[in-house]
C-alpha cells in the first residue's frame, strides 16, 4: 500500500509550533519597537511554551517518519515489523497530542497573566496573535486525532489484507490532509499577523 500520498507540509513537524511560541512574545512590535527578549514577568510562561512546542514538534516529526518507514516495510511485506512501528507512531502522537493541549493552557494562563499587568499597548498586540495561536494548536489536536484514526486504520488494513480495509486507509488519509491544510491556512495567517508592524 503506498501511503506516499500522506502529506509531508505540515508546517507543525517543520518547528512552526516553537517557533510560533516564540512569536507570542519574541519580535512583536510593543510601543512602536520591537522587543528583543520576552517582558521578564511572561518570562515564565514564554519558556514553559517554547518548551511545549519544541516537544510536539519532535514528536510529530517522529510521527511523520515513523508512517513513511511503515510504508518501506509495507512494500517489503514485512508486516510484524510495520504492525510495530504503527502502534510507535501511536504512542508518539498521542503525546504530541498531550503537549499540545498543555500549551494550550499555557498560552490561556498568558492570556490572564496579560489581563492583569499588561499595558494597554500590549494587550492590543497580544491578544488577537495569541487568540489566533490557540486556535492553531486546537486545530492541530484535532489533527493528532484524525491522525489516531488514520493508523489505527491503517492497523486493520495491514492485519486483515483487504481491498476495503485498503481502501479506508485513502479516505482516513484525505481528512489527515484536509486537516494539514487547515492548520497550514491558519499558520499563514499567524505569520501575517507577527510579521504585521502593528501586529495586525
């Protein structure tokens, strides 16, 4: 089975997740220049969500590999062996999966740190760019758990050798992608707005 097709763009496993944690608090333009280190009472916050989002970056670039590696066995018929790098990949992504529900909270912890020591200035930078960053790293729970049901899937299909199982692998694989491609629209829009000189 070629699995080939799995979508290899996702600007998550390329580090956009740290990276954009980053951005939360690197670079921003606060009071018409832009910050060269985080504000010292966020300093917490911003490095528990770099921390986070460097893990689930590792994780899902794990993911990634481990699917393309399950494919090379797949073509080999060395089924055991890629039974057991499926259920690698399971594991991988489910903590992927748990980071990133952790940064999540982070970043709602930010936000109510911001609401109460933040300038004016600042909450009107902040707040729309970590809006908008929550509402990435949901997309991309969703994404582990299409992810789950495409390698579980995937699972059936190497085990039973059926054309249909086969054939459900595709139709998993098409919402994974649909949902890279959700996650790659709202990281561009990301990286309009942080790039923005008025964070808009």
């Amino acid at each position: 089975m070629d699995i080939r097709k799995y979508k290899r763009t996702l600007f998550v496993s390329g580090g956009a997740v740290g990276l954009i944690a980053a951005a939360v608090l690197f670079g921003l333009r606060l009071n018409g220049a832009y910050s060269s280190a985080p504000p010292q009472e966020y300093a917490s916050a911003y490095r528990s969500i770099v921390a986070h989002g460097k893990r689930v970056t590792a994780m899902t670039a794990d993911v990634q590999r481990i699917i393309a590696d399950v494919n090379r066995l797949d073509a080999s018929n060395e089924t055991a062996a890629a039974l057991a790098d499926i259920e690698r990949a399971r594991a991988k992504n489910q903590g992927a999966k748990q980071e990133a529900l952790a940064l999540t909270l982070e970043l709602q912890t930010l936000v109510g740190e911001l609401n109460q020591s933040a300038s004016f200035v600042e909450k009107q930078v902040l707040f729309g760019t970590i809006d908008l960053e929550i509402n990435l790293v949901r997309e991309f729970v969703g994404y582990t758990q299409e992810v789950e049901s495409f390698l579980a899937t995937l699972k059936q299909a190497l085990s039973s050798g059926s054309y249909e199982d086969r054939k459900a692998v595709y139709e998993e694989m098409a919402a994974v992608n649909a949902r890279i491609d959700a996650i790659n629209r709202l990281n561009a829009e990301f990286s309009k707005r942080v790039s923005s000189p008025e964070g808009e």
